[in-house]
C-alpha cells in the first residue's frame, strides 16, 4: 500500500471518528418487533436504509411477490398501456390451473393496463407469461430481463426463472432484495396507482360478455381486521414451498415511507409481522446527520513533474471540499454504517492550479450509496522550471571582448596569444597595479632624492672619520 493510500485511509478514518451519535440523555427507542416470518425486512423507502432486519439475506422461494418485477418490467417496456396483449395456448395451459388466475381464453385479448390491474391485484399467472410473451417473445427471455433488472437496483442474491412466481428450481430471493425491487417500484406512479387500487373491472372481450371484477388480495387495504390506514399498497403471494410472502410499501401523515417484506409467514401472521415492523419503524427517532463534513477533511497528495527524464516530487497539494452531506439516520445509529471511497489519483503532474476538481468521496450508509462530494485543489503549485548554466564561468571583461554583437582582438601579431579570457581578467590587471607601484616608488625617489644623498653623504663620511664606531 503507498504511502499515498494509506493517508487517505488516515484522513477518513479521521473523518469518521469525528461524526458521533453520543449525546446528553439516553434515547428512548421503541422495542423490536416480535414476528413468526422467516425472514423480514424493512427499509425506508426514501433512502434504502435497513432499519430492522432478520435473515435478510437468506435465499428463499419468493412465490407471487415476484411478480412486483414483472409488472415494473412491462412498465419499462412499454409505451402505450392502451396495447392489447392476445392471450395463447401457452400462456393459459403451460401452469396448474389449480393456481390464481382469472380464466382468460385463448385468443382473447386485454390491454395493458387491465392485464397489469389483473397480474397485481388477483395475482393472475396467465396473465404474467401472456405479457412476458409479448414483451420479450418467450419466458426465459423474460426472466433474462427481469434479473438484469434485478441486479441494477442491487438485488445480488436474486434468481427469476419465471413472471409468476410459481415454484420452479433457482427461482429464489431474499427478503433485502425485494425490498430493494419494490422500493424501485414503488418510484413508477403507474405501479403505486395499480397497487393501490382495492377493485378494478375489466369489461367484456372477445370471449368473455361478462365484466370481469378484480379484487385486490392484499387485506391491509381494504376494508378487514387487517386493514393498516398507512398501507399504500403491497403485493401478496403463496405456494407450498414458500409459504406465505408479502411485501409492503407504507406512508405515514408526515409522508415517510417504509417497506416491508415477509418471506416463510405464516398465514394471515404475515400482515401481522407486517404491522409491526411499520410500527417500529415510523416510532424510531430519526435525526439529520452530517454523514459527511466538509471542514474536518483533510488530505494532500504529490505533485510530480519530469526533471532530468526522472519524475521528481516538486510539492504536495492539499484537498478539501465545500460540500456537506446530510443523511436520515436513527440515533442509535453507530459509525461502522458509514463508509467513505475515495477516487483521487496517486499522484498529479504539475501545473495544479487552486479550485481545480481533481477527484472525488463517495458516502455510504450500510453499503448503499447515499451521495458523493468532489475534492478541489485548496493551493496552485507551478511547473519548477530549473535554472540553465554554460560550460564556463566567463567574467564581464570577456563577455564584453568575445560579443558577437563587437568582435574584434585587443591584441595581434606575437601579442595575440593575450586574447585570453585569464590573460585580460587576471594577468593584465596584476601588471598594471604593479606598474602603478613602481612609478609611484620612483615618484618618492625624485621627490626626495636630495634628502636621500645627503642622508647617505652623512653616512659615508661618520665612517671614514670613525672607522671604529660601526663596532659599537
């Protein structure tokens, strides 16, 4: 790991410690739903955030709820809900009639919308692989779309084999990725209008002179003990294998969402599991929390620029963003939900100039994705531009004599050997100071040359006179 990543690792971790959840008095939260499913989830709707889980990621048979898929599908594939779909021999015979269904006969047609209405409120299967039909040309086609749909929203533990449901080996879910299906679904108007609906008729076809009367199987919005007034809508199902499955998008009057799935219910329990995880979910205490703060981040990488056909550091630059990113959590939330990825380069080549966006931080909460904030440059570091040197040192004097702008030789003939760069710098000047010392010694002598004979005269004649005294 370089020296690189493992200061961001730092800087994050620094971050992250500095987000707490601890505060004066003791919150008060709601107690765990008790439930009889063997799996449930619930999530909130506006964020995927997993507020209670148990064995949300445990494969299970799906049954009917599958077909939330395959309405959003059909949805996305289509334009015109006015379109008739005709219905054939596969789409009626190819299932156990024993199953739901609201007897269509072959050669009879609906349009989408009614073929929808009748797929989520009877949870009719002809209905499902007549529309898989016409949509992709065959089931397995189909379900090759349903499970690249599947997989673009997260859903990894999910396999669909079929549009309806219906047992069938491979065909599994958890209750964590249906949820994240509905939670998609639940986006498309069209499908909360339809799951919505408590009844809904389908007039006379080609085959059938009677009004067909579809009544929607989930209790919890219509008029029964089940009933739940924050219930928008849900999808039901059932099979031997899976027991009974539901799942379940809810609103309360401050328009918070929530959705719920059961897997392995039991009976009617399933809407009583789902009642009280809707309970504990809009009771939890919410707060606003700053999952990311822009003022404690810190973080700075080197700047590298080719000098001498080697890459060489010439500083480091320091980024920061000016963005806050906010986040609902609950407040027993903790900081292992948080998880930042950070997508900057190891290095950057010189010029960096202040305000330029040179990477970016991804948040997550509980592995979902909530937002991103970019990173800028906080200095401007230059190019380093090194200085540039001749092969000599040459001296003002020879710069001035060797110009190409004035070339000529001070000297010529036998003295030309003087045309030298140490001859006019060093020697010349030692012979003129020179020179100037000796004319200024014989200016003294002239000057004083009287004093200086008779100084010597003097001299000459005490010894003469007085051979001895030059031994005293």
């Amino acid at each position: 790991m370089t020296i690189s990543k493992k200061m961001s690792i730092l800087a994050l971790y620094l971050l992250i410690t500095q987000i707490t959840s601890v505060y004066a008095e003791e919150i008060e939260m709601p107690p765990p739903p008790v439930y009889t499913a063997g799996a449930v989830v619930l999530m909130d709707a506006a964020t995927g955030l997993v507020l209670y889980e148990s064995e949300g990621n445990t494969p299970m048979y799906p049954a009917s709820i599958t077909k939330v898929m395959t309405a959003l599908v059909v949805l996305e594939h289509v334009h015109d809900l006015t379109e008739r779909i005709e219905f054939c021999d596969y789409a009626i015979f190819s299932f156990n009639r024993n199953s739901s269904h609201i007897s269509m006969d072959v050669g009879e047609t609906l349009s989408i919308y009614e073929a929808l209405h009748a797929l989520m409120l009877e949870s009719a299967n002809e209905v499902s692989i007549a529309l898989a039909l016409h949509i992709a040309g065959g089931v397995e086609e189909f379900a090759d779309l349903m499970n690249r749909r599947a997989a673009s929203v997260g859903a990894a533990n999910t396999n669909f084999v079929n549009p309806s449901g219906l047992p069938a080996r491979g065909h599994v879910t958890t209750a964590y990725d249906m949820s994240l299906i509905m939670r998609e679904a639940v986006r498309n108007t069209i499908f909360r209008n339809i799951i919505s609906t408590v009844r809904f008729d389908i007039p006379p076809t080609e085959r059938q002179p009677e009004t067909r009367h579809l009544l929607n199987t989930n209790q919890q919005i219509r008029p029964s003990v089940f009933y739940n007034p924050d219930v928008v809508g849900g999808k039901t199902g059932w099979t031997t294998p899976a027991g009974n499955t539901l799942v379940t998008f809810a609103q309360n009057d401050k328009g918070r969402g929530l959705i719920t799935t059961v897997l392995q219910g039991d009976g009617s329990r399933a809407y009583d599991d789902t009642t009280l995880l809707l309970n504990y979910g809009f009771a939890l205490p919410m707060e606003n929390v700053a999952v990311f703060d822009s003022t404690t981040y810190s973080l700075s990488i080197p700047v590298m620029q080719e000098i001498g056909g080697n890459d060489t550091e010439i500083g480091r630059v320091r980024l920061a963003s000016d963005t806050d990113l906010n986040f609902e959590l609950p407040m027993d939330w903790s900081n292992s939900w948080l998880r930042y990825e950070l997508s900057v380069p190891e290095t950057l080549n010189a010029p960096i100039f202040e305000s330029t966006a040179v990477g970016r931080v991804a948040v997550y909460v509980q592995n979902i994705r909530v937002g991103e904030v970019p990173l800028f440059a906080k200095d401007s570091i230059l190019a380093y531009t090194p200085p540039t040197y001749e092969t000599y040192t040459s001296s003002a004097l020879y710069k001035y004599y060797s110009t190409e702008k004035a070339p000529f030789s001070l000297f010529t003939g036998w003295f030309a050997f003087l045309n030298n760069e140490y001859v006019l710098t060093l020697a010349v000047p030692l012979a003129l100071s020179l020179s100037s010392l000796l004319f200024a010694l014989v200016a003294i002598l002239t000057r004083n040359r009287r004093r200086i004979r008779r100084i010597l005269r003097d001299n000459r004649n005490k010894y003469t006179r007085y051979p001895h005294y030059r031994y005293k």
